[in-house]
C-alpha cells in the first residue's frame, strides 16, 4: 500500500501509477532478505537498512535458491525468488525501481481483484495497519494524517482496482495474546485509533470514494466493551471485523451478536495441522 500525499507530483491522476519523486523503497519478502551478508539487490545503503533486516534468527542465513540441493534447484526459475512484481530487479534500490515496484503491484492486485470479481464473485479488500506509520519521506515532509489518507485512497480510486473495503487494521499491540481479548478501553491507544478512523472518513469524502472503510484485526474491541467501535462510529456503511482471539482459539466474541449483522462480520481463523 502506498502512503503518502495527493497530488501529481505523487501520482498520474488517471492512472494511479507514482512517480519517482513519490516513490520509496519497499518490497516482498524473499529468501535472499535473510542472507547475513551484502548481496546484490539487497537492501545495503545509505537510508535501506541492513540485508539481514529481516534475519531475527539466531544463526539464519539463506542460500541462493540456485544452491538447493537434491534437484530442488530446479523448482525455482531464478534467485531471490519472490513475486513477479519484482522478479526484474529482486529489490528497487533505485528511485525508478521502487517507483517500477509500486505500479507493478498495483496492476498485479488490479488483475487479481478483477478476476476474482467477475468470474469468482468474491470483494477485494486492501488496507493498512493503524495507527499509520509514515514511510520516511512522507515523515520528512511533515504529511499529516488526513494528507495521508487522502493520498492513498486518492490513488486506490484512481488506479482502478476493485475493492469493496478498505480496511484500517488494528495492531498486536491492541490484544492481550495470554487471554485474546483486547486491552481495557481506557488504554489511549484506542481513542488514538478511533480519532484515525474519523480522519480517514473524511478523506474518504474529499475523493469520493468508490469503496467503503472498515476496522478489522486481532480484536473487535477493548476487553471491558468489545462493541466500542459500534458505538463511536455510527455510519452504518462502516464495517467492523476481527479475527478470533487467541490465534483462532477462541469462538467468536459476543459482542458481534449485539451489533448490526450487516456491518459487522466474523473472521474465523484457519487451524491446518499437519502430519
């Protein structure tokens, strides 16, 4: 997801594709993320980090998958392996390459999203986790909340992408993981995130989005009023959504039955054991 202000010297208006001057680095993961030392393509450089960024293993290194044995090599079409959108230059260390990275996603996403769309009939969805972090540059250049917000969904309508929702995720930060349920609501953080949410509804109305906002994440709600969001957020176009606590242990929090059944969905976790 591309953060930063609106405007042309961001992004084309028509298209949704940024600029360089817009653009910052950023990337999927890959098996080369973790080599523990400076490859190329990697991250090595002033203001990218270190290669092992990602590394926070003890003792992890990774191998080129050219380097597999036992004929697994041959599963693999190139080294630092990963999503097509990068695949030409395994990680943007340049201006023209990150920009090359976030319109390559973006028309990804598009053709994943239509398809699905038309032939499969299923909503896409994309988000952000919040409260939002500013990549540098915009940090740099002192974007506010509300610029922010205006930008991204400024060149989600833009670029064309089919989404039904965009959602603003609710941080680990916000549940208790020894019980699955969220933090009292006197923990500031979810007046903070409840304050994000009217910011981002009213850069909703200044583009004129053709999708809806929602809330989804680790929990519906604080601990001690689960039903917190229903009840500071009144627009019934507004969606609420939470995974079940304890990393799916938990059935579905109660809350979800004292709240409107059309703006308020349940997301079981997938449990897969294997044998």
């Amino acid at each position: 997801m591309w953060i930063g202000a609106a405007g042309s010297a961001n992004y084309n208006g028509t298209t949704g594709d940024v600029t360089e001057a817009g653009a910052y680095q950023t990337a999927w993961f890959t098996q080369q993320e973790y080599f523990n030392s400076p490859t190329p393509g990697t991250r090595d450089g002033p203001g990218r980090g270190n290669p092992t960024m990602r590394g926070n293993v003890p003792g992890q290194v990774s191998r080129a998958t050219s380097d597999y044995c036992c004929g697994a090599s041959l599963a693999f079409e190139r080294d630092c392996y990963g999503s097509e959108a990068q695949a030409s230059f395994c990680y943007p260390n340049s201006t023209g390459d990150a920009a090359k990275m976030m319109n390559n996603a973006k028309d990804l996403i598009k053709e994943a999203f239509g398809w699905g769309k038309e032939f499969a009939f299923v909503d896409g969805c994309v988000g952000v986790e919040f409260p939002l972090k500013l990549p540098a540059p915009a940090a740099k250049a002192k974007v506010t909340l509300l610029e922010a917000y205006t930008g991204m969904f400024g060149r989600i309508k833009a670029s064309g992408v089919p989404i039904s929702t965009f959602w603003l995720w609710t941080s680990e930060n916000v549940e208790d993981h020894s019980t699955g349920k969220g933090y009292p609501q006197s923990n500031p953080l979810w007046a903070q995130l409840v304050g994000e949410i009217r910011i981002a509804q009213q850069a909703m109305k200044a583009v004129g989005a053709n999708f809806s906002l929602g809330t989804n994440g680790w929990t519906v709600g604080p601990g001690d009023n689960a039903s917190y969001f229903d009840k500071e957020i009144t627009d019934p176009l507004f969606k609420i959504a939470a995974i079940s606590g304890s990393l799916g242990w938990l059935p579905p929090d109660p809350a979800f039955g004292h709240m409107n059944g059309e703006r308020a969905w349940v997301i079981p976790w997938c449990v897969c054991v294997c044998v």
